[in-house]
C-alpha cells in the first residue's frame, strides 16, 4: 500500500471509530491500568458500508491495514481525550486494539473448515472446537540496535513466519550512506526485555458434527497475542477472525524445511451457549405454541406425537423414547450461596442384548443435540474420555477428550461395560461433579463437564432377572448409582412381538419414504434446542409426590443402598423438570410427577428395587407388562393411560386428597374434549367400510408404525360377520359412553402417524381421512364400540394381547 492509500484508510476509519464507538473509548480511558490492552471490536459490514473502497484494500492487504487501525484508533482515542472539558480520572492508553468481527457471510470469507495453502494471506472467520491449549509465553516482538560507525538506534521486528526469531541486519538503515554491518543490540545490554507481549498457541479442530462420515477432523494452530490470551479453554466451540500465514523453522543445511499453516488471530468469539446453526425466531416459538394449543384437551396424546417421531426407525419401545426424550430435555442446573453446583443434566443407562436398538438411540441423540460426542468403550481410554497430556516441541500441553469436548451437550458411550476398570473410574467425577481434575506432567487444571451421559451396554452373559443390575452387568454400584434411568431391554420370546417387528422391518424395507405426521429431523432438533431454554419450577404437589415417593423408597424393606441414595431425589426433579420442558410447560404439575414417578419404577423394577409393584402387576409398573421396556407399545388412549397411572401411584403413596382433585380434573378434561369432538364422532361413526382394513384380533398400538401391522396380523379365527362385528346402529349414545369417551382426545386430529405410503394401501380415501391417529389400524368410534360389544371375540382379543395393550385388559377387568 502506498502512503496515499495508507492515508485514506487511516482517515475512514478514525471518523467511524469517533462516531460509532465513542462511548467505549471513554469507557477506556477511564480505566486505570495505562499498560494493559484493550480491544474495541468493530462490525465489519458496517465499517465496509461506510467506505466500500476500505473493504477492498482489507481484503488485499489485512496485515498492513489492521496496523493502520490500530494507529488510527490511539489517534481517535487521543482526540477524544482533549476534547474532554473535565479530564480527571481519564489517562491515554497506548495499547488499543481493533478487533474485526461480523463478516460478511459468504464462502471466501467464513469458513466451517479447516483453510488450505490458497487462503494464505487472506483475512478469513475460521469457526472449531479447541482441543488443546498451550500455556501462556512472553514472547520478545522488537529488539533496539546501534550501529557502531554512525551510532544511528534502529528497530528490528522479530519475523512471524520464522517462528519469531531475529534476524540480524545487513546494512545500516540510515540515510547517511553509512555501510556499516557491525552492530551492537541494545536489548542484550538491558537487564529484561523491554518490548514484550503474551503469547499463546491453541489448537482447533473442525467440529466433528459437521464432518461427513468417515473423513478425520482436520486441525490448525491459531495464535492468540496481548488481551486474546486465555479468552478459551479446552472443549469451547469458537469462531476466530484471523489472517492465514505461513511459517517455518529456521533453515538448516541438509534438513528439509517444513512450512506449516496457522492462523494469526484478530479476534476469538465463544459460541458455546449459542445453538450451533438453529435459528429461533417469533415464528418457530409460535408454531410449537400452536402445536400445544391444539392439544391442550390431551396434552399426552401431543407429547407422544414428539416421541413417536423420535428414533421412528425402532417400532414402538415407548418407554425408552420416554426416557431419551426427558434426558435430551435436561433439567435446570442450580448454584447455592456457597456456589456448589447441583447438575441439572441427567444420564441414561441402557442395558439390553444385543439387537434391541441400543445404538440406534444413541446415534438419533447425537444427531439431534448441537454439541454431541459418540464414542464407543473398547476404543477409549481414561485419557481420550478426559484429558491427555501431549508433548509438543519439548513442552507439555493438554489436550481435551470426548467428555470434555462435550462439555454443554451430550456424549454417547456405546458398548460401556467394555471400558477398562481404572478407565470407569475416571469419570466418576465427570458424571456427578461436571469437572474434570487434571495433574499431569506437572499442569494442574479444572475442566468443565456439564455433559449429559447416555451409555449403553449388554450384560454380562444371559440376564438374570433375580440378580440386581450391577450384577448382570458387572459395573459398581458408586457408577450406577450416577444414572438417574437405567432401563432394561430383555429380547424375551414373544410371538405377537415377533410377528408385528418382522412385518415393520419387511414392509419398511419395500417403500421406504417418509411420514406426513412425524416430525422431521430439523424439527425436533429446533424444539429441544427451544425446550431447553425453559426454565421450569416446581409446584407444590410436584414436590409432595416425588418427596413421599422418596422417602417410601428409603424406608422399603428390599432397597438397594446403591440406588436409593439423596441421588435418587435430585434425579426425580431433575426429570420431573425435563418432563415439564418436553411438555413446554413453566410448572412442574403432578402429571409431570406422575410420569416420572412411573419411568423412575420401570427403572428400579429393571434392578429389582420396584416399590410400588414388587409383584408383577397387570399394568405392570405404571407403563410396563412386566419388567421389560422392550415390549411397551404406544398407549392407545393416553388420557386414560396416565388416569389409571394416577389412580395406582397416589393411592400407593396414600394422597388420597390429591387423587380425587387430580380424577375430577381430568373428568372435566374429558367433557371438553367428547364436545368438541361429538360432530367427528358422528361422521366416523356414518362412514361405511371403515372397520374392514382390521383384523379383530390385533392389540392396539400407537406407534410411528401402524398399518403394517395389521398387515403382518392375521384376522381373528372367529366366525363373525366380515368385519369381525355386526353393524351397527348409527344413532348417538345417550350421554357419552365410556367408549365414545375413550375414543375422544384423538378425535381433534385426524393425523394418522403411520408412514405416507400406508395411505397407498388404503383402497378409500375417505376412509383415511377419518382413521383415529392413537390406533395402528385405521380404527373408528363404530369400530372401537363393536369391539366392546361383540362377546365372540373378547376370549381371542384377551389371548392376542398378551402384553401389549392393558387398555383392552382393564376393559374387560370388572
């Protein structure tokens, strides 16, 4: 740049700094220490705005023009100083710095990749993960000589591109013509380095979520000087404004000189609080508040909509959906006077044999959280999960690991119980305290872990549903006791079971396509991103059911001391709140309290530690047939579900006053909703053929999977008419039956969350049109009444069951 140009830019910019930000540049001045550094970040847009022509020479020339800044802003800052009439408590500083942020976004100028050698010399925004970070240095940056013919003092820059050494001049630089090369250095002469700075190196990668499959995250050193220092720890997600440059060690006689790519940082901004790349505006809230809005009659049936959209390539396993959902959701971390830090995330243990979808949860969680890590436990050791210390020219350096890269998101350990023992240990802290504490090679640090932990792992051999988990899985009851769910997935033989999974595998084989009613990906990944904004705060009655749920937990005679420890509490409201975020509420409520209290039994009735259902129970722990979570399909009449969950937990917990407020609550629930639904009711109810496409026999499920099963199902044996049931009489009940009550909370949506293709195999449209969304079958009120009625089928209805459906059990339980 020559003098004219240099002018120019220098003048530009000290008028935008004196107009845009002359408030900060008091503010500094106002300051005391007159040797610290100070930044004053600028926008780019709107400095290029005011002068397109300063754009241009920044992008040909970043290294002199940001020079000319900085020039410029002291002279400003000098300007502003005399301008004042007071100046008392007001000093010049020398150290200012502008700091370039906000550039255009286009792809010469920001990066989500590591840059390559044609960027060299441009000023680029470069976004990562620091996975190491030096400690701080001083470095010497200018160094005084004399001559020692015409004693002319001259400054020598140390070289940037040689790794900062200094080059001996050649000839005397003054215009006397001295041609002198015999010189004396000031700075050797003095007891300490005048011209010094802080200096650091980190370490960035690209981040492993933006990766395609299968290609190794590439990483660069970014320099950070003066008031960048110490701006970033291991594991933080940054985005560094900088100028790519070159360096290379001092050349050698017979060793290859090797170049090396980094970036000279101007400015580092931290991204770890924002959502990495979702975007959350008055609209997106609005659509979810609708959403709720419209299921404000059955807020249940609109929360398993979310569930069955979450993983929708594993049929049914409603429980385990449940659970992943709350544990993505996160509770509310809290911070006491003396600032010990509760956790508000809570972790997740699957244990199950092999082929029941382990993995599969835990890649759809990674997917769909901003910052997730997936590793598996053979291949990490304690120092890839945590921290390692890494030797790099001769110096120690820390470089983060999986838990720690994590850090405000959630890391996937599959295949657990085949980490080492001294490994496991290892994150003992990491799961509880959320702090990583490191003394190797003589660092000593604290790093942060506030990650969610979902693990999987097979037991140990069969599984012996007498021994208690720690047992069967091998794993000590101090790790266990960490997770606050542990559920269990046992592949029992069940025919039904294998019939319905074979023909949802075979049929999804053949069209494979996706479904009107389940959300896409970007949608549930923008919800939890929202939901987990929500801070929600315990009720009253919240707090009576989990507490008398605790304290009947420590009283009971079989409890395991591993689980029922003040852990056990603290995970009860940590996922009493996720539930309320899941529901998008800002109060816990008692059904919140309910449904966890229910997850939380299926959990300990995995461990043998059940309170509530030490004998296996028709409905078998609230949500479960049985102990196992395999097997829970997708309750038919979700209201109706969480009723009787209700009717067993507070009676079980003997809050008896809370029982009959909660049973008169939802009765007004369901009047609202049999009005709003009547007129539907009676159009279902008039359509002709709508029952024939379900066979009689088949349990009823609410899954991301319907029709498919009534496909893989044969008809009931018995010798009916066609459709399995006589017709019926049109006419309207008088008052609402408990059918035609059952049957309402689905009514207000006639979605069917089956796959697009189903509607293919339905011959009628109109009969799509009108299938009730809770049923897997295209299902209506006529069918649904003809069902209760017809006598000859309840025997082989009951034998078909089995487990699946307690609805139809309870219907026919006096």
């Amino acid at each position: 740049m020559n003098s004219d140009q240099i002018a120019l830019v220098g003048q530009v910019f000290e008028s935008y700094v004196s107009e845009y930000h002359k408030n900060e540049i008091l503010l500094i001045l106002k300051e005391g220490d007159e040797d610290a550094h100070y930044p004053v970040v600028v926008n780019a847009m709107t400095l290029f705005e005011t002068n397109m022509e300063i754009g241009e020479y920044f992008n040909a020339f970043p290294n002199e023009v940001l020079t000319v800044f900085d020039n410029s802003l002291r002279r400003s800052a000098m300007t502003i100083l005399e301008s004042l009439s007071q100046p008392e408590g007001v000093s010049m500083k020398q150290n200012l710095h502008a700091r370039i942020s906000g550039l255009p976004v286009c792809p010469e100028l920001v990066r989500e990749h590591i840059p390559k050698t044609k960027d060299v010399g441009h000023f680029l925004s470069v976004t990562g993960t620091v996975i190491r970070t030096s400690l701080v240095k001083i470095l010497e940056f200018e160094r005084d000589y004399m001559c020692n013919k015409c004693k002319h003092v001259f400054a020598v820059k140390a070289d940037f591109e040689q790794y900062y050494t200094f080059c001996r001049p050649s000839a005397c630089p003054s215009l006397e013509s001295c041609d002198s090369s015999k010189f004396t250095c000031l700075s050797d002469l003095s007891s300490s380095p005048t011209k010094c700075r802080d200096y650091q190196e980190i370490k960035i990668q690209e981040q492993v979520q933006r990766l395609s499959v299968g290609s190794i995250p590439r990483s660069m050193k970014v320099i950070l000087e003066d008031d960048l220092v110490d701006t970033c720890k291991s594991g933080d997600d940054l985005t560094i404004y900088g100028v790519v440059m070159q360096r290379w060690k001092p050349f050698q006689r017979d060793v290859r000189c090797e170049v090396e790519i980094v970036l000279k940082a101007n400015y580092v901004q931290v991204n770890n609080e924002q959502s990495a790349g979702i975007v959350m505006d008055e609209e997106v809230r609005k659509e979810f508040e609708d959403f709720w809005e419209h299921y404000k009659s059955d807020p249940f049936a609109g929360r398993n909509e979310i569930l069955a959209s979450l993983c929708p390539q594993v049929f049914g396993m409603y429980l385990v959906k449940l659970a992943v959902a709350m544990v993505l959701a996160g509770g509310i971390q809290r911070t006491d006077a003396t600032g010990t830090r509760v956790r508000g995330e809570s972790h997740l243990l699957l244990v199950g044999d092999p082929g029941t979808g382990k993995s599969q949860f835990l890649k759809y969680a990674a997917k769909i959280t901003p910052r997730s890590v997936l590793t598996t436990g053979i291949g990490s050791t304690s120092a890839g999960l945590t921290v390692t210390a890494v030797k790099d020219s001769g110096e120690w350096n820390l470089e983060a690991g999986a838990l720690v890269l994590a850090d405000a998101g959630l890391c996937c350990i599959d295949e657990f119980n085949s980490l080492k023992e001294h490994d496991r240990t290892s994150i003992h802290e990491a799961m509880e305290q959320q702090t990583i504490s490191v003394a190797k090679a003589g660092l000593v640090c604290k790093l942060n872990t506030r990650t969610t932990i979902l693990a999987a792992t097979n037991p140990k051999g069969q599984y012996d549903p007498q021994e208690s988990v720690s047992v069967n899985i091998a794993l000590g009851s101090p790790l266990l006791s960490r997770f606050d769910l542990i559920l269990v997935l046992l592949d029992t033989k069940n025919e039904d079971w294998d019939r319905i999974i074979s023909s949802f595998i075979l049929e999804n084989k053949g069209y494979p396509s996706k479904s009107e009613k389940l959300w896409s990906m970007e949608k549930m990944k923008t919800y939890f991103s929202l939901i987990r904004t929500l801070q929600p705060s315990l009720s009253d009655v919240g707090n009576q059911v989990l507490l008398r749920y605790y304290q009947m937990q420590r009283q009971s005679d079989s409890r395991n001391a591993a689980r029922t420890t003040i852990r056990l509490l603290e995970s009860l409201i940590r996922l009493a709140e996720a539930h309320a975020r899941l529901m998008f509420r800002d109060t816990v409520t008692l059904e919140d309290a309910i449904t966890v209290v229910s997850v939380m039994e299926s959990s300990m009735q995995a461990g043998g530690d059940s309170l509530l259902f030490s004998i296996p129970h028709p409905q078998g722990g609230a949500l479960l047939g049985g102990v196992n979570a395999l097997h829970t399909s997708f309750p038919d009449n979700p209201l109706e579900q969480y009723r009787r969950q209700c009717e067993l937990i507070l009676e079980k917990l003997e809050l008896h006053d809370l029982l009959s407020e909660e049973l008169r609550r939802l009765e007004r629930l369901q009047d609202q909703s049999v009005s709003q639904s009547q007129p539907r009711t009676a159009e279902a109810e008039t359509t002709p053929g709508s029952w024939e496409h379900n066979p009689g026999g088949e349990p009823t499920f609410r899954t991301s999977t319907q029709q498919e099963a009534n496909r893989g199902v044969p008809s009931s044996p018995t010798g009916g008419s066609p459709g399995g049931s006589p017709p019926l009489d049109p006419a309207p009940h008088p008052g609402p039956t408990r059918s035609a009550r059952r049957e309402d909370p689905a009514q207000h949506d006639s979605r069917d969350a089956g796959l697009d293709w189903f509607d293919s195999l339905t011959t009628h449209q109109i009969e799509r049109k009108n299938t009730v969304s809770v049923s897997p079958g295209p299902r209506t009120a006529e069918g649904r009444v003809a069902l209760k009625n017809s006598s000859s089928t309840s025997q082989e209805l009951e034998d078909e069951a089995l487990d699946f459906d307690w609805d139809e059990e309870m219907r026919k339980k006096p």
